[in-house]
C-alpha cells in the first residue's frame, strides 16, 4: 500500500470541461475509499493560459491513520500523472518541471489550439506539433497521446469524457473502470454521450492510441476535377484541363473562390494570369504558376463589406455557430455580431470619384466619422440581417469601385514583377517573387501594411537576386512595424 499521495495534474483550455473532469475524478476517488484534495488555478484568458488542476490522492485504508496533509500546489518532480488537453499544454507541462522520465505518465491530445502569440505573427507562428510531440514522449516515463478532440466531436461530446476515459484505459490510477462509469452516471448529464465517449477513449488509452486497421479504412488519391454541373461551370473546368494535373488542385480551389466571390468572368481572368505565368514557364511543371495561383486567388478575393457582409449571413455560417455552441434543434440561438468599420473601407466599396472626393474631404470625412468605431449588432434580427443582405448585394457593382481599383492595381503591379523575370529566363527570382504573395494577408491596417510591404519589395527589390528577395520576405514576415525590412532594404542596397 503506497505511503505517499498519488499526485495528478491536468491543464484544461477554457470551455473543455477540466472542472467536470476532475470533480469527476474526486467522485471516483470517494468511491473507491480515497481521500482526494483538489485545487485549480484559473488561467489567464481563452488560449492565453491554461486552467491548471491539481489532486491529490490518498487510500484511507492506509496504516496511518491520521489524514495527510496535503499540498494546494503542483511541484517539480513529484507527479506521477499529468493530463493536457492539447499537445502545446502537455508540452508547457514538461517545460514547467511537471513531468519526469522517471515518475510521470503523461496524456495528452495530439491536436493543436493555437495560441493568440501564434496567431498574430505575420507568417508561420505555430509551434510544431510533431516537435512537441517528440519533446513530451522523450521527458515523460509513458506518453499515451490520439486526437481526443476529434474523438470527442464524433460523438458528440465535450473533451472532458475523453480525458477521462484516457485516465481510466491507462490504468495509471488504481481505480475500476466501474466506477469511472458510475460517476458519469450519477452526473445525470447527458450520460449515453458522455459514456460512448468515454468507452471509445478507454479502448484507445488501453492500446496507448494505435490505430486499429479497419477494411473501411481509406487511402487519400490523387485529386480528380468533378463534373461540371452548368455550362460555365463546364468552361472553367476546360480551362483548368488546359494546365498540367499538378496544378488541377490548387487551380480548382482558385476558381472556387473566385466564382463564390464574384462571377464566374472574374474566376475565367483568375485563369487567364494563371495561363500567362505557365506559358512563360515554358510549360514547365509550373512551380512559379503553383505559387501565383496560390496567392493570386486569395488576394483576388480581399475582405471588404460585401464580402464580410456575405459570409456572415450565410446558412452553413450559422449552421457552424449551432454547432459549436452545441444547440439543440428547435433552440433559439441570438448572435451579436461585433463590427468595426474604417472610413477607408466604407469608401472603399463607393464608385472611385466619390470615394475619392470623399477621402479628400475633411467634412465627409467626419461625417462618416460618427459610422465608425467597434459596433455590435444582432444578426438574428430582421432589420440587421436585410441590412447585410443588402450590403452583400453590392458585390455587383464591386468592379467600379475605389476599393477594386487599389487592390487590382497592386495585383498588377505583382504580376507584371514575376512575368518579367520569367521573360528574362531568370525562373529563380520569379519564383521568390510569387512566392511574396504570402505578405498579403489580413484587413484594414494589416491589408494596408502588408500590401505595401510587397509593393516595396516588388518596386525596390525585384531586380535584386532571388536570395535578397527571400530575406526581404522574411524580414517583413518576421516583423510587424516594418522597420526590419527598412534596414533590410538598407543592407542589400
């Protein structure tokens, strides 16, 4: 019989369930004659920081008779159980001191929730997964890891069964499984899920996450065009059919988006700059005409108040916000949508003299001025969502306006830089110059930024060799003032 405490820690990101998951847990540990103390030390905020749980478990049938005194706080070195909902925390958790290779089983969730330091970098941000991976398995005594969330969405449960299941299949606690299954019982909320999804998890833990091979099991192929269901429809697939199949998918997805954006003619210009890249290629395997139809179609479909006020009145939008806060058929659900509107933007979708004249327009200006500023509107509403659909409609008239003009512009001005090194033969530099198209990214002051970021290595670095444009991309990617590629553009000058 242990004459220690068995000591576990768990990090929970917020809305996952870590409170019920380890209540559960001290239900288990009554059950089963243990004394167990808990503790939970709130994070900071959604994906800022981690809630962190800590227990403390002891047998009441052990020879002291006395209750031990136990700790409110996790300790370097002293635990022998550590559960994160997401491989980035069980990461944190080995960085922390929590896990040891001699002591600790650690559980954890293979999938990733990016933080907000990840998702604010202009370029790549994201930890690697498969690195935080290796790092955790390496440090920890056993490391038993599957993607819990996805198994929690397929059968429709929250995070916190699976953690528990992954517990219990482990066996790292002298529990019964029972009892385990008792306590979701008792809870008396939403019990088959809750149980399915434990079941499913146990099973998993128990084979520490290998994958069973089923004959249902599937291979991923070759990407194959489907068939055109409208006669344009049909002519833009024509047109793809044109290209190497290399390039089908990427070119497919383009002219998606660009239909779904604008019409079909704006997808068919999509095709035409892709067509101009690949005969400059030479009709090569297209790696220059992979990257600008790449970010060609994405720039193309730029963010502005059509554009937004579409996606957010669409049906599959909403049908995705009742089924992430887990709706129930006939509820009813109350969006409040939060806008933002800039005086630029509001110009932006005007026809070009107005929004001009506007721009230049001290009084229209702060006319406009009283429209501006964080707004929150309820898109559940009648007026609200009309209002949208409205807006929407204004993608009709999008060629003509200010907005169009100035992003076209710079699109240009990107294309003519690449064409230009390919009719040189220079393929190298073409490439790294397509390859920029990954600056363009975001809305309002980040658009602005990064747009001109590129029009700054297209004007300024375009004639430089292929290695100075990719430190240029990176220097801009890599910060977000700008200032670092000034001095970049000052060091290669």
């Amino acid at each position: 019989m242990t004459e220690r405490t068995v000591n576990l820690v768990a990090a929970a990101l917020g809305g996952e369930g870590g409170g019920v998951f380890t209540n559960w847990l001290a239900d288990v540990a009554e059950r089963e004659g243990w004394i167990c103390q808990t503790t939970a030390l709130a994070g900071v905020a959604q994906r800022t920081g981690a809630t962190i749980y800590y227990l403390e478990f002891f047998p009441r049938s052990s020879r002291h008779e006395e209750i031990p005194v136990m700790s409110l706080f996790p300790a370097q070195g002293d635990i022998d159980i550590a559960v994160a909902s997401e491989i980035a925390e069980a990461a944190r958790m080995v960085q922390r001191g929590f896990v040891t290779a001699d002591r600790t089983t650690l559980i954890a969730s293979d999938h990733r929730v990016y933080s907000i330091g990840e998702k604010q970098g202009l370029g790549d941000s994201t930890a690697d997964a498969e690195h935080l991976s290796e790092v955790a398995g390496r440090y920890s005594k056993e490391f038993i890891h599957y993607d819990m969330l996805k198994l929690a969405n397929d059968h429709g449960a929250v995070i916190s069964s699976v953690l528990l299941g992954a517990v219990a299949g482990s066996e790292v606690l002298p529990f019964s499984k029972s009892s385990f299954e008792d306590v979701i019982r008792s809870s008396g909320k939403s019990v088959d899920v809750n149980l399915a999804a434990f079941e499913a998890s146990a099973e998993k833990a128990r084979l520490r996450g290998v994958e069973v091979f089923t004959p249902e099991s599937k291979s991923l192929g070759e990407f194959k065009l489907p068939t055109a269901q409208t006669e344009k429809g049909r002519e833009l697939l024509d047109q793809i059919l044109t290209f190497p199949s290399l390039l089908h998918e990427v070119l497919y997805h383009g002219v998606s988006k660009c239909v779904d954006y604008q019409d079909h003619a704006y997808a068919s210009w999509y095709l035409a700059q892709c067509e101009s890249m690949y005969t400059l290629e030479n009709k090569t395997n297209g790696p220059v005409t992979m990257q600008v139809a790449r970010y060609l179609a994405l720039w193309m479909c730029y963010e502005d108040i059509p554009r937004v006020a579409q996606l957010k009145t669409r049906l599959s939008r909403v049908e995705n916000i009742r089924r992430e806060v887990k709706a129930a058929p006939n509820q009813i659900l109350y969006i409040t949508e939060f806008f933002s509107p800039r005086i630029e933007e509001m110009c932006a979708i005007m026809p070009k003299v107005i929004g001009d004249r506007i721009l230049k327009s001290s009084f229209a200006k702060a006319v406009l001025k009283l429209f501006t500023g964080g707004k929150k509107l309820r898109t559940d509403g009648v007026f609200v969502f009309v209002l949208l659909r409205i807006l929407a409609s204004f993608r009709v008239i999008r060629r003509s306006s200010l907005g169009y003009e100035y992003e076209h512009k710079m699109i240009h001005r990107w294309l003519s830089s690449v064409m230009n090194a390919l009719a040189k033969k220079d393929s190298v530099r073409a490439l790294a110059l397509a390859r920029c198209g990954r600056l363009v990214k975001g809305y309002g002051e980040t658009r602005h930024r990064t747009t001109s970021q590129l029009m700054d290595i297209v004007d300024k670095g375009a004639s430089l060799p292929s290695e100075r444009i990719e430190l240029l991309k990176y220097a801009a990617l890599d910060d977000d003032t700008g200032e670092g590629l000034a001095k970049m553009f000052d060091s290669v000058a």
